[in-house]
C-alpha cells in the first residue's frame, strides 16, 4: 500500500498573517516545521526556539535559545513572543527523548529500569512540554482559530500497548496525553476557539528512531519534510470539538 502524498501546504482553515512558534526547531521534525511553515504564504512570522540554532535563519524565521529544563528560560522565550508579536496563532512543541545513545535506551524489560533515565525521559516529554504550555497558551490567539501541539507517540497509547517494554519512553509519552487532555479543558473555558492536541508523527527518518528502523516498512518510513506536511495538513483541519485528543499523520485518532 502507497501512502498517500499529503496535500500542499496552505493552512487556510487559520486565516492569514499567522504567528507561529516551533519548540525544538533545531531537531529533524522541528526543523522540517520550521521550514516549511516559513515557506507557507499565510505565515507571517515563525518563532523557532531550540537548544541550538537551525540551519536556516531568513526573514521569517526568528531564532532564539531556550532550554527545556529550566522554567525560566521557557518563560523568557514566551515573553519574547510576547514582544514581538503579541499574538500566537499556532504553537508546536516538536521536542522528544528516546535514547541519547550512552545511558538511556528503551528498557526491553523491567531489570532495566533505573531511575535517573525515566527522570530523563519524564523531563523532557512530559515536563518540558507541559511548562512551554503554561506559558505559550495564553499567548494563543482568542478571537479566531489556535492551536497548541505537542509531539507525542502511539506508544503512548495505554490501549495501544500490546507489547510491553520501552517502559520510559511510553509511560512519558501517556503522561504527556493526559497533560494535554487536562489542558484542553482549562483552554475550553479560557479560550473557546482554541484547540490542544497531541501528533504522533508516524516513524520519521530522524537521529530519535535511526537505531529502530531496521523492521519499519519502507513506505512507512517517513522523511522529516513528509511527515510535518502530513501533520501540518491534519491541524488544518482540527477544530475546538478535537481538542484533548492524539491525532496520527493520516488524521486518525490515537486511542487513549
């Protein structure tokens, strides 16, 4: 089976002269993000934000530090939004720890359970996220469609889990869903026209999953550029009754 090329990027469902700002723009999806909401025409400003600075810096493209696990440097990237723009109209937070190729790996069971690589995990896909939300929401925009996501996984799906293992980076990622299903409604009372979701990206040819490819499928083994477009496609036509949930690449729900 083909997968089906995603469509051209135009997000017309969000209207025009958007303000965007990508957590994480200097990794393979964040990049990909980043790159491609600056060549969407709608898009007036993309506020990347990243450890480090990604490859390509232009006229929309604005480029600025930030650390994940220090609060204070997430509140300081939103102030500087603030300033700059006042308004956000799509937040995406596309940051994510599988294994850091010394220490922390995925568990193949519980022997290998520690303690310091599940506070790694935990810090950075499920605290990073839910601090960049507390500060970037309510910077989203009230009188007309926004959007706050964050990368998550299938493998955060508990109904999903028909394999075990990777005890970390799964119990994380479910972590991660339940932040977002808690934040939509608090959004849904503060700001109606919003929306909160997580993506699962599908597997992308990034540094994260280049150590787990070996048994995917070519044609579900997606470059960064054609996974974002797919995800981009799918928050195009998200509105405020999909808020709290996971949504795939293809748009499918991801089960809780």
């Amino acid at each position: 089976m083909q997968v089906e090329q995603p469509k051209l990027l135009e997000l017309e469902s969000f209207g025009t002269e958007l303000n965007v700002a990508v957590i994480g723009a200097s990794g393979g999806i964040g990049n990909a993000l980043a790159d491609q909401l600056g060549e969407c025409p709608s898009v007036s400003n993309v506020y990347c934000f990243s450890r480090s600075a990604p490859k390509r810096v232009h006229n929309k493209r604005h480029w600025t530090n930030i650390d994940l696990t220090a609060e204070h440097s997430i509140a300081g990237a939103a102030a500087h939004v603030k300033r700059s723009a006042g308004e956000l109209h799509l937040v995406i937070v596309a940051t994510g720890v599988l294994h850091d190729g010394v220490t922390l790996k995925p568990e193949k069971s519980w022997g290998d359970l520690n303690g310091p690589s599940m506070q790694m995990a935990f810090q950075v896909n499920t605290i990073g996220p839910a601090l960049v939300a507390k500060h970037f929401l309510p910077l989203l925009v009230k009188n007309r469609k926004a959007i706050f996501a964050a990368l998550s996984a299938r493998i955060g799906s508990i109904q999903d889990n028909h394999l075990g293992g990777w005890y970390a980076y799964r119990a994380s990622k479910a972590a991660l869903n339940m932040i977002i299903k808690s934040l939509s409604l608090e959004l849904a009372r503060r700001n109606p026209n919003a929306v909160c979701v997580g993506l699962h990206p599908g597997t992308v040819d990034t540094a994260l999953s280049k150590p787990f490819q070996s048994g995917v499928a070519q044609r579900r083994l997606f470059s960064a550029s054609q996974s974002t477009r797919h995800l981009l496609n799918v928050l195009d036509d998200l509105g405020p009754q999909d808020s709290g949930n996971v949504y795939a690449w293809d748009g499918s729900r991801v089960p809780s």
